[in-house]
C-alpha cells in the first residue's frame, strides 16, 4: 500500500497517520473504513495465484495488515505486528530471539503477567533472567552478563509509574551488543517513541490505550530492524497468536482517537495526582507528571505528556487501600486500564498478584487508578469520598 495516497509520509504528524497509515478507502466499494475480512482463505487463481498476496488469514488478513502498517507508522518503525493479545506478542518476541542458557535483563517495576512469563514459562525453558532497577543506569550495566541478549524495559511501569531513560539503556544495550525492549503500553505511541530514542523492540498491550475503550485484548510488536521484523512476522505465523479480524479492526478504530484520549487521560491524571498530593489519607503518590516525582525530568525529555496512570498510598495500610477501592463509585472496580472509563484496583491483590513474594513485589497499601476522559471535578470528587 506503499503507493497509496494513505501510505505513511515523513511530514505527516501522529494525528493524521493515526486515521490514515495502512487506510485507505476500500479499492473495490470506496468504504472509508478499513473493512473487517471475516475470512480465513482466499480463492487462488490457479495453484499459487494468489490475489493481492492472500492465502490464508493466520499468515495474512487485510484488516490486520492495514493494523500492522498503521502500528508500524505510529511506532516510527519499518514493521509492525498485532496478536491476540499483549502476552501473545511478549511470548513470540522471547521465542523468537532467545535459546536456552540466554539471559535477560528484567524490570524490577512490570506487569505481573510479563514476570510469570519470564518466570514461570521461558525459565522452564532454560531462559534465565535478573531483576534490575532500570531507572539506574548503572545498575542495569551490571546486571548484564555475557550471556545476555535482551534488557527489557517498562516505562512508566506498572504498577509504580517509574520512568527509565530510555537513549541511556540503549546506549548501554548497544555498547553490550543487546537487544533493548521497551513495553510502551503506558505511553502509547503518542506520548513516547522509544524506536527514535534506540529501541531496538517496542511491545503493546492493545487491550489499553491502543484500543481505548475496553472492548478487546489484544498486542503488537514494532521494530524499525527490518531483519528482525521477518524473524518476528515468520514466529507470528508459526506460532499462530494472531490478532483477529474483528479485534483488529476494533484497535485501529480505537487508534484514531487515541491523539485526543491521550490528552484528556494526561490532563485529568495529572489534576487529579496534584489533589492526591495534598490529601491527609494519602502517604505517597506515583506520577511522573510531578515534579516531586524522581524520574520527573526523564519523563518530561522522552515524553510528550505524563499519561493517564496514577498510583498512590493510603494511610493505615492493606485494609484502608482495599477500602478506597470498594468504596469508590464512578472509578469502577476492575483489571485492566487504559479505557474511556476511570478504573480502580488494588495491584498487591488483583493485577500484581502473581509477583508476590518476588523482587517485584507490590507495596500492600497501594492503589492503582486508570484515570478515565470524564470530567475531572466527578473523578475528585468519587476519589475524595473514597478516601473519606
Ligand atoms: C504494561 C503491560 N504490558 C503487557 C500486558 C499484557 O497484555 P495483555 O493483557 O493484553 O496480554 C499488560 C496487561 O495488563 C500490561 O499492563
């Protein structure tokens, strides 16, 4: 689609590759919106006549690839690659690039489901991994061995917004001969472009701000190595967790909006931390917005604004975080993040559970809040009754 008036040009800015890279209006009826192929075969003309390059939908699909083309423009990379979900796209990542007795560098700050995955699957595999505190540069230099082939990175991070430098680790991951990954899903594309500060990877959770409204799981692989992006599309097809049709499409029409959402979820987040700070029941905030914040100045080099996650902790420990999470109203009880709508949750017990007991263990009076685009006086004042 590389010829078409919608490809991806150099001039154009995110907001308009997000409604138009890998988009244009359909060749056969005009439809303006990428079609949803429900299919799973193509009719050949003659054995191996394929039309427009189509076989079959696990190797291919077209509302996927206009998906792909369109995470790759936003990412600044050269391929991009959507799964079933942000798992999905983490497990062909570690399968495609890493053999047994590998090791990788691992945040100390992560979702708990990238940590099982490293420690509970790929280990069991012979993939062996440390925890290092990626915001100190130092301190990932030396967690690297020469056994070493990824540093993974997650910035901000979940559940404890920490912010890496990410021009730093991949000095140090090219001076290491190391691949670096970035998880981007707290930024999104909008706010953060770790390709252009040196990634070497970035991976999605779309099940968040890519698909925005929280109607469908889903992941995406971008790399500007135009060597790794076969490898990587050869896993994809192999290992088959693909996304499908109809999440595809639900994730780009996400995307399109996803300039404006991000402002408002940074906006909102951002008032809604400030409060917080200056709360009685509230100890410590998390929030790299704030100037108070120890990765403030990194964040504000690397991104265009702060996002939408904020954490905080409440005063009079596990019992009174559980509390302001039950008792909150219009911030809804769940999993999960990155939707139109504000969520609540406490890490220790829902989402961080699985790193109990590890260095990525969550403090137990923590909550984590997902601030949704409602008007920011109702999201202060449900939180300011929660904490009552
Ligand atoms: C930062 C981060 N990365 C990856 C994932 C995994 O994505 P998925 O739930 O789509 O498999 C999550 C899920 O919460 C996440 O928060």
């Amino acid at each position: 689609m590389n010829n078409s008036p919608h490809s991806p040009r150099a001039h154009q800015h995110f907001e308009t590759l997000a409604i138009h890279a890998g988009q244009p209006a359909d060749a056969q009826t005009g439809a303006v919106v990428t079609p949803i192929y429900q299919v799973s075969t193509y009719k050949q003309d003659g054995v191996g006549g394929l039309r427009g390059g189509y076989e079959y939908s696990r190797s291919a699909n077209p509302t996927r690839t206009a998906l792909e083309e369109n995470l790759a423009a936003l990412e600044g990379g050269s391929r991009g690659l959507a799964f079933a979900s942000g798992l999905a796209a983490e497990d062909c990542l570690l399968r495609t690039v890493l053999t047994p007795g590998d090791h990788v560098v691992i945040p100390n700050d992560a979702y708990g489901g990238t940590f099982r995955l490293f420690a509970k699957v790929a280990e069991r595999w012979g993939v062996q991994w440390s925890v290092a505190d990626t915001s100190d540069v130092q301190a990932v230099r030396d967690a690297v061995r020469p056994q070493t082939k990824l540093i993974w990175v997650e910035t901000p991070s979940n559940p404890l917004l920490g912010i890496t430098d990410i021009a730093a680790l991949a000095g140090v991951a090219r001076q290491a001969g190391v691949r670096l990954v970035v998880d981007n899903t707290f930024a999104s594309p909008y706010l953060q472009q770790p390709l252009a500060l040196g990634a070497d990877v970035v991976v999605h959770s779309m099940t968040k701000y890519m698909g925005g409204h929280s109607d469908v799981v889903g992941g995406a692989l971008v790399t500007s190595d135009a060597e790794l992006g076969e490898e990587l599309a050869y896993h994809q097809n192999a290992m088959g967790a693909v996304a499908g049709p109809f999440d595809a499409w639900l994730v780009m029409r996400g995307i399109k909006t996803l300039a404006v959402r991000m402002d408002r979820h940074s906006s909102n987040a951002g008032r809604i931390a400030e409060m917080l700070s200056g709360h009685a029941k509230v100890t410590r905030v998390y929030y790299p917005g704030l100037t108070s914040h120890p990765g403030h100045e990194i964040a504000a080099k690397q991104m265009r604004d702060f996002g939408g996650m904020v954490s905080f902790q409440v005063a009079g420990g596990e019992e009174a975080a559980v509390a302001v999470c039950d008792r909150a109203q219009l911030f809804t009880l769940g999993e999960s993040l990155g939707g139109v709508e504000s969520l609540i949750e406490h890490p220790g017990r829902m989402t961080h559970a699985s790193v109990a007991g590890s260095a990525l263990e969550v403090p137990a009076d923590l909550v984590r809040i997902s601030v949704g685009i409602e008007a920011v006086d109702d999201l202060m004042e449900d939180l300011r009754s929660a904490l009552a």
